[in-house]
C-alpha cells in the first residue's frame, strides 16, 4: 500500500505559482457561484464542465471542489483570487471571466441574477463592463447557435 500511494503521488499534480493558485480557486470558486447565480446548482454539463477545466491544475478537481463547503467560503475565495488577479494579471482575467460565462451560458441563456453575477466577476477582475457584455454575448451566442443545429429539423 505504501509503494502504490507514493507511486500514485508521482502521477499527482498541484500548481505552486502564485498567479495560477488564484486561476484556480477563481475558477473553483465563480464555477460554484455560479451554479447557485443560476438558483439550481451546477447542472450535470456544468460540473463535467468546470472539472474538465480544472485538471489543467489539479490531478482531482473533484477533491478540490469538495473542499470549499459553504458560499461563504467560496465568496471569501473568490474575493482574495479576484484582487490578487486583479492587481497582477493580464488576459489571463478575460480567460476566466470568459469561462465562467460559458459556464452560466450553457443552456443558451443568461437570466438576470446570473448577469448580475457576473457582471461582479468583472469588477473583481478590473474587466470594463463593455469588455465583459462582449465575452457575455459571445458565450450565450455560441450555445444558441449549437442548440438551433440540434434542434434544426431536417428536410428532405
């Protein structure tokens, strides 16, 4: 046993640099708030989603997602990644706020809490709210033409 887990240890990943410990609780934690933005949870496209993300930084997404246990913790995360992405960050803030867009997007629209939502995100990541409409738009776009294609009958 103690051979497998420090084989399985070597397999395992975690980031160490600053700038990509705060993408990642950004992510961990506007993914999470967005699902309660959104009133119902994480749906099941949602959570397959974001974890598919995370494993850019995590070897289990599914483990770090579990560690944040109430919203409170999740804002206070949010919060401290948001400034520190904020202050010392480039286009890397438009990636992420962008993902969490798609994320909220998925079924083809945005309700009013969840633009509220992320209209916030922006202003934690310092992103002009212009900016942040576009990335809006552009989300919401790409699920709406994906699901006209699905639903497109088809003629003879």
């Amino acid at each position: 046993d103690t051979k497998v887990s420090a084989l399985a240890q070597l397999m395992e990943h975690e980031v160490s640099d600053p700038g990509a410990i705060y993408a990642r609780d950004f992510l961990v934690a506007g993914g999470l708030l967005a699902g309660k933005a959104e009133g119902l949870g994480l749906s099941s496209a949602q959570q397959e989603m974001l974890v598919r993300w995370l494993l850019d930084w995590t070897s289990d997404p599914e483990s770090l997602l579990a560690r944040v246990t109430s919203i409170e913790q999740a804002e206070d995360m949010l919060t401290k990644a948001g400034a520190w992405l904020s202050e010392n960050s480039g286009e890397e803030r438009y990636k992420l706020f962008s993902a969490i867009a798609h994320l909220c997007a998925v079924d083809g629209q945005i309700n009013d809490i969840e633009k509220g939502f992320l209209m916030s995100l922006a202003d934690y990541l310092g992103i002009p709210e212009s900016a942040a409409n576009e990335k809006l738009f552009e989300a919401v776009r790409i699920y709406l033409d994906e699901r006209a294609a699905r639903e497109r009958p088809e003629f003879l």
